[in-house]
C-alpha cells in the first residue's frame, strides 16, 4: 500500500548539477508536487566538502535529503537515482497516479525497466552524451570521436532488440 505523505511536505534538498539522473528526481519531485531546493555543484565539488561525504561517502550525484518533522521519521538521506525516485512515488502519490505500483508483479515490472536504464542503456548513451553535450571523449579525459553514426546505432539496438519496439512494449 502506499504511504499517504504528511500534511505538509518535508523540507527537500537535492545536490547535483542537472544530469539525466539528477533531472528524474527533479522530475518525480514536479510530478508529485513536491518543491525542492538545489545544491548545483559537481560531484568534484561535492567529495571536496566534508559536510557532504559524511551524507554520502560515495560522493555521487544526486543525493537528496528529505527534512521530516522528528514525529515523521526526522531526515532522510537518499542516493542513487532509481532508489530516490522509487521513494518519491511511493512517499507522494497522494492522487494515486501509479507513480508507485501496488502489486509486486507491477514493482518487479518497473524495476526490470529501471535496472534496464542503468546497467544496458546508459552505459551506451553515455559515449553520444559525452560527445555531443559536453564535448568531450568518454570515458572522460579521453579524446573525443567523432563515431556518432555507429554509437547511435548501438542505441537503437540494445541486446538485439529494437529500441522501438521495447517502447511499444513498455508503453501497453
């Protein structure tokens, strides 16, 4: 079942410049109407305060920090994107939107999407992004190339199915 959010929302901080991943908490923050407030600084930036790897000893991007009132739970510290997602949909969806399944056959369905997105489709977005946004090679430090042709041709064939035709799976 889904957890009904407080009356008031909690104060919400998320750390990170706007990157995909940063960007889909952002983005299921605006879709349950929860305001946030952001902390732009590079991961770079971030493992260089103290105050920040204590939160997250990683030092990735995004962590986002929910201040609940004590009788609530108090402060909540999250990382990894598909977890604070995850949390943000089952915290505060409130209009019952299935941001958040409700059965375990409709969660596992989402995580296989979720897991997808991490560990197939990034790691082969990540050389087109690299290289178109921010003008660099990838990994980063590495000369650029100018392969679009076949690394978007790799994007529209992962693990020998077809983009499109997962999108049309996923979206019945």
């Amino acid at each position: 079942s889904v957890i009904m959010a407080a009356a008031t929302a909690p104060r919400v901080v998320v750390y990170g410049i706007p990157t995909s991943r940063v960007c889909k908490v952002l983005w299921a923050l605006g879709e349950v109407g929860v305001p946030c407030e952001r902390v732009g600084k590079t991961p770079m930036e971030l493992k260089q305060d103290p105050e920040y790897m204590a939160m997250n000893p990683k030092g990735t991007v995004p962590t986002a920090v929910f201040h609940w009132p004590e009788s609530e739970g108090g402060t909540l510290v999250l990382n990894e994107s598909n977890t604070i997602t995850s949390y943000i949909a089952h915290r505060f969806d409130e209009r019952k939107r299935g941001l958040y399944p409700s059965s375990p056959e409709g969660l596992a369905l989402a995580w296989q999407w979720l897991e997808w997105g991490e560990t197939t489709l990034a790691p082969r977005m990540s050389p087109v992004w690299m290289g178109l946004i921010r003008q660099t090679g990838f990994p980063p430090g590495t000369q650029m190339t100018r392969d679009y042709d076949e690394r978007t041709k790799a994007l529209r064939r992962v693990n020998g199915v077809a983009l499109d035709d997962m999108l049309r799976t996923w979206s019945t």
